[in-house]
C-alpha cells in the first residue's frame, strides 16, 4: 500500500529512489495521479483504462524480460517440476 510515513513521502518526493515496496507503490501512485492531474481534475473512464492498460503492460514486459529469464535459471540449477 502507498502509506507509508510523511517523512518518506518527503524524501520520494524530492527525488529519492525507492527502497521499499511501500515506497514503489507510493512513487507509481504519485505519478499516475499527476498523470490523470493532467485534464484539471477531469477524468474519464477512459482515462482510468489507459492507466490500468500501461500498467498492465509494463507487468507482462517486466515478467517476459526478467522474470521468465530468473525462472529459467533457476529452474536449470534446481531441476524441473514438469
């Protein structure tokens, strides 16, 4: 969840990089606020759908580039379950 303390909202704020999932949850809800900030306060339905749509892309290119990649590899050092 993004609620995390008031003194680490400051830090993320000002250009601190996360080190926490509390905190990359804080930092990604910050941005896509901004981002929907963008018409004044007008927000559609579609705009909530393009958020969730990059959202959902970047989830399936961080697991088809990385993660896919680490499960190989470990699946290679422990064996199969297949």
């Amino acid at each position: 969840m993004p609620y995390i303390s008031q003194e680490e909202r400051r830090l993320l704020d000002y250009g601190a990089l996360p080190n926490s999932e509390g905190q990359l949850n804080y930092s990604i809800t910050i941005l896509i606020k901004n981002y929907l900030a963008r018409n004044k306060g007008r927000v559609s339905y579609a705009d909530y759908n393009e958020v969730l749509g990059v959202l959902e892309g970047v989830k399936l290119e961080i697991y088809r580039r990385v993660i896919a990649k680490y499960e190989d590899k470990k699946r290679e050092s422990n064996g199969d379950v297949y």
